[in-house]
C-alpha cells in the first residue's frame, strides 16, 4: 500500500500540466538579444548622470539571467560626484548588474572625489576583476597591480572594500610607496 501511495506521489509530481509550455522545453544557455555597439545610460532622478555603459557586443541569457558583454566600458557616478571608470576585453554581470566580472585586461579606476587630493586615486589592474556595485567591494583570485597616488603595489590576490578603505592584499606582495613630504618646523 506504501508503494502505491509513493508512486502515485511521484507520479503527480512529475507529471506535466497541459499547457505548461515551460516544463516542456528545458531552457538552453543561448541569448534571447544581441547589441552591437551599443550604450546603455542612466539618470539620477535630478538628471545626472549615474551611470553608463559602453560596449561592441551585450548578449542576454535568459536561463542564467545573465549579460556578457565584449570590449566593455564603464564610466560610474557616486553621489558625492566621484568617477569609478572601468575596462575588460569582456564583462560577465548578473541580472541585476550588482556582481560584475571584468576578464581580460581587466582596469578599474576611482578617480578623487571632490576636495580630495590626487593621491586619493586608485586604479586596480589585472586579468579578472569581480566588482560588487553595491558594497564597493573588487576582488580577485588572480594577479593585481594597484596605483595610487603614493605608489604601486603588486600582489596574489586582492579583497578590497571601498567603504571600509580597507585591502588585503595576499600571496607575494611587493611594492613601491613614495615618501611624504613632511612639514617643516
């Protein structure tokens, strides 16, 4: 009796409902639009500019709710008017764009915000790059080049968060920092 109650469960599960056109057909990884060329922009509420997105190919997959994009370029910005720039050969975002893997001579740039000197910019280069829009985090399990306005470090691997101001650089670290003038008594 036990048998014939789990088999009439599994068969109610695992029958198709007439009509039901997604059960039907599995989802394949191929994209449902391609643009070429393309720019994407978007506005603050106030008209300015928040961000915009340049690139020679975008597909969108459907089945992951993913866009990849070709010859990427970025250019964000912040409420308090910095600029965070951004390059790859490609771009792998998720749907909601908030995780974005640069790949291919991946370059990313936070320019000085307003009343900050040049030393606060910081430019982040390697061969992927994984930026988190909304914590303000990159991270990379490959090779990273940081320039700052004080100098250039190289490391393994890199977690930084931008809020925080905080980088942990791991594996062979090397680098070069330049002095700061000190005041003169």
């Amino acid at each position: 009796m036990g048998a014939l109650a789990a088999l009439s469960w599994w068969l109610v599960k695992n029958t198709p409902v007439p009509g039901d056109t997604k059960a039907a057909q599995a989802l394949r990884h191929e994209p449902d639009y391609t643009m070429r060329g393309f720019s994407v922009v978007s506005y603050t509420p106030s008209g300015q500019l928040r961000s915009r997105l340049e690139g020679d190919v975008m597909q969108h997959y459907p089945d992951t709710d993913t866009i990849e994009v070709e010859g990427v370029r970025l250019r964000a910005v912040d409420e308090t008017g910095r600029v965070t720039l951004g390059s790859a050969q490609r771009a792998l975002s998720n749907g909601d764009a908030t995780q974005v893997r640069l790949t291919g001579g991946a370059r990313v740039i936070r320019e000085p915000g307003p009343g900050e000197g040049p030393s606060a910019r910081l430019e982040i280069r390697g061969e992927f790059l994984e930026l988190f829009t909304e914590t303000e985090r990159v991270r990379s399990h490959l090779p990273v080049t940081l320039f700052t306005g004080r100098g250039e470090m190289r490391a393994g691997s890199l977690d930084y968060s931008h809020l925080d101001r905080i980088g942990q650089l791991s594996g062979r670290v090397t680098g070069e920092l330049l002095a700061t003038p000190q005041a003169a008594p």
